[in-house]
C-alpha cells in the first residue's frame, strides 16, 4: 500500500471498525453481519477500495476470545473458516452491514503461531496489516521491532492482580501492595502481559 494513503486508511478503518463496534453494545438481539448489506458507493466514507489492500489481516494475540468480538464483528455474512490454518476471512462490513469493498482475514495467535508475540509475526509476514498488542510489548519492543497504537479494542483491561482478602485485609487497592515487601506472581501465557525488558534487548 502507498504510504501516503495511510492516514486516510487509519481513518477509514478506525471508523469502520468503531460502527462495527458500537453493534457490539445494541440490545436489540440484531445480528448486522446475518445478512448481506449494500456496496459502500465509490469515494463513501465506508469505501476503503481505494485506500486499502484487496484483504486486511488482523493477527491477534490468542486463539478467539470475547476481547476479540469486535474484530470478529467485521466479518461479513457467509465467512470463510479455515480450521487447519485457524483464520476467518469474509468481507469487511460496517455495523449497518455495508460491504466496504475489501475482505477482512483474522488470524488466530497464541498457540496458533506457536506463542510468538505479534509484533515478531507482523515483520516476519509483510501480509498482516494490523495486529493486536498490549502496550508492555510496545514499549518492549519499541526499538528491535516498532509499532504504531492506532486503535483500543477495550476501554478497560481485562488484566487483574487479585489476593485473598482474609490473608490481606488491609490492601484495598494495588498501591497497598506496593507499601509491603509482598512478591507479585503473574503469568506469561498470555503474550500481551510481560513486564520483562530482557526481550527488547
């Protein structure tokens, strides 16, 4: 893709992406990607023909997840699953169903790339368009392999440091256990919470 069209795929896709997830907070029980829309008309906001690549690749951070609906709800009617490469791909519609003139293909990470972090798969393969990553990664990686935040799937993190309130009754908050000498334990599993700097090294 021309660089110079960058901003106004960023924007397009941001907005697309945005009414695609403003369907995910309806209560109305309507699925808008069930049937199929209308063609976005050359040169709409919802036509990203002439500013996008033929197919837009999504590489997430694990294997299909609730945190990932958004993504998913992009997916136009009649998507093709492909189990043995464990990627989705249809065509990229906005919330009221619209075609946007290109496809959208979704790939599966964690173990499915065989738990390498996004940022690594992004440069290993040119085709991904956009990827998933947390802000510990960014930073991480921010000088062997830098990324650009363009959008925020969730207003809040998913991620929790929790203990037992019997055996800690004075913590109220996070800031509590910074006062005491406690060890924290948290897991790498997940590929978008790391706090090690040795990787960017």
């Amino acid at each position: 893709m021309n660089r110079s069209k960058w901003p106004a795929f960023l924007t397009t896709l941001t907005a697309a992406s945005a009414l695609a997830l403003t369907g995910c907070a309806s209560d109305d029980g309507a699925d808008a990607g069930a049937t199929a829309g209308p063609s976005a008309a050359s040169g709409s906001a919802y036509d990203l023909a002439s500013v996008c690549p033929s197919t837009i690749v999504v590489q997430t951070d694990w294997n299909p997840e609730s945190e990932h609906g958004g993504t998913y709800k992009l997916v136009g009617p009649s998507p093709k699953i492909d189990a043995d490469k464990k990627r989705v791909t249809g065509a990229l519609v906005a919330k009221d169903g619209t075609d946007t003139g290109v496809d959208i293909e979704i790939r599966a990470g964690g173990p499915a790339i065989g738990f390498q972090n996004v940022a690594a798969q992004m440069y290993a393969d040119t085709s991904i368009t956009l990827g998933y990553g947390g802000s510990d990664d960014a930073i991480a990686l921010s000088k062997s392999q830098p990324t650009l935040g363009v959008f925020a799937g969730l207003e809040k993190s998913p991620q929790i440091i929790m203990w037992a309130p019997d055996a800690h009754p004075d913590w109220q908050g996070i800031a509590d256990i910074g006062k005491t000498d406690t060890k924290v334990l948290y897991s790498r599993a997940p590929p978008t919470w790391t706090t090690s700097p040795a990787r960017a090294s």
